[in-house]
C-alpha cells in the first residue's frame, strides 16, 4: 500500500468531519505536527475535538485552531500558556477534558492496544475521580486502596510528528519529541504522519524502531520550524 503523500493537504484529504476526535502528538511546541494542523486550519473543518497534552500557544500548534474558533473540546492535561485557550474556556465557548498527564498518555496506549479501560489511583478524592467508578483493590501489603476507572481513547485521526520514516512507515521520533507521538500514533484509526526524511525500506535497523508502520496509514516529508517555548539568555556582563 502507497503511504507515501506529496503534501499536507493530501495526506488528510477524505479523512476531515465536523465533530471528529484527533489524537495529536506533541509536548509543548516539542514534537507539534505543525504542517497537518495548518491543512486543518485551511480545511476549515469545525466541531473538532482534540485529544492532546496541550493545546500549543496562541499562535503554534493546536493554538491556530482556536483562533479560528474549530476547536469544541479539548482533552488535555496541560492548559496553560494560551490565553486564547483560557478566553474560551473562561467564557464557556470550549469544553475541556482535564486528564492528568500519565492517565492521559494510558489512555491513548490504551486505545491503541484494545484496552477499553484501566484502574488507576491518580485522580482519586480530586475532581478528576467525579463521575468514575470506583473499586477497592487490596494491595500487596495487606492494604485496601480505592482505584478509578479510566477508559482507553480510540481516535477517529492521529497527527503525529517524527524524524524519520521508511516507506513502510517505520518511524523514528528524535530525542524528547517523541513525547506523547507513539501512543497518540497507536490509538488513532487513521495514522497521519509528518517527518523530516524519509528512507528507504531496509535503512533502519529493526531495533532502532520506535513505532512500527502498522500503526501509520500516511506519510508525509516537509520542513519544520524549530521553536523554543522558553527562551532564558544571559544578560551582558
């Protein structure tokens, strides 16, 4: 199967509907698929729901989609350093999940492995624990301890970001952008993918491998901008 797309644009194209849920890679401004959330925004498709750490800043990343007002509702686990994000979220124009950040990254591997949920003690006597199941599990010390019930994240579309990619779809993430990209990738039943190079089958040792093509239905090679969220330089003495 080709998985091989000229463009951004091309690699979503038929896969975009209002209301959908998306899956995306990235940390901060670490690891964004950048090129697939512009094609998003030049689709112009409404409604969406985001499943992501972040939601970027107010003018990177998922950020470009809330000024553009098509985002309805993010699950996330970090929600700070956008204040087009707070505006709306304040303002009750956006709806907002909040996970912490490892149920978060469970749930998508979760999803992507046919597990329809998890107990997990994170969350438990917060508001996070509101509205879940609850179960009482003895633990190996003789201890009753009080669990939550977490369900698995299955996506409608994955955007993820890597550094390589053979043609098979074989990815490779560099470094910490790797980040919440494998497990987004895996719950998505539709995997788009956006790197750097590509190469051909056989380049990479098996090993090496971080995320197998079968998890990837699309790919395309582009060039990225290399941000810095926070940059701290020393005054001149």
């Amino acid at each position: 199967m080709q998985k091989i797309y000229p463009n951004a644009t091309s690699a979503l194209d038929g896969l975009l509907t209002s209301g959908m849920l998306i899956a995306a890679g990235g940390f901060g401004l670490c690891g964004i698929p950048e090129l697939l959330l512009g094609a998003i925004k030049d689709a112009g498709t409404k409604n969406l729901i985001f499943a992501s750490n972040n939601a970027g800043i107010d003018d990177f990343g998922i950020g470009i989609l809330l000024q553009t007002h098509q985002v309805k509702k993010m699950i996330s686990s970090y929600v700070g350093e956008n204040a087009e994000f707070m505006r709306q979220y304040l303002s009750g124009e956006l709806e907002l999940e909040f996970n912490p950040q490892g149920t978060l990254a469970e749930r998508m591997r979760a999803g992507g492995s046919g597990i329809p949920g998890f107990y997990t003690k994170t969350g438990v006597g917060t508001v996070i624990a509101d509205g879940k199941e609850h179960k009482d599990f003895v633990g190996s010390d003789g201890n009753t301890q009080t669990y939550i019930m977490e369900e698995g994240i299955v996506a409608d579309l994955a955007i993820v970001k890597a550094w390589k990619a053979d043609e098979t779809g074989n990815l490779i993430f560099r470094k910490t952008a790797r980040n919440f990209n494998p497990v987004a990738a895996m719950c998505g039943k539709v995997c788009v993918v956006e790197v750097e190079e590509i190469v051909p089958v056989g380049t990479f040792d098996p090993d090496h491998i971080h995320l197998p093509g079968i998890y990837v239905h699309r790919i395309i090679q582009g060039d990225h901008e290399k941000r810095i969220e926070q940059r701290t330089v020393r005054e001149k003495s």
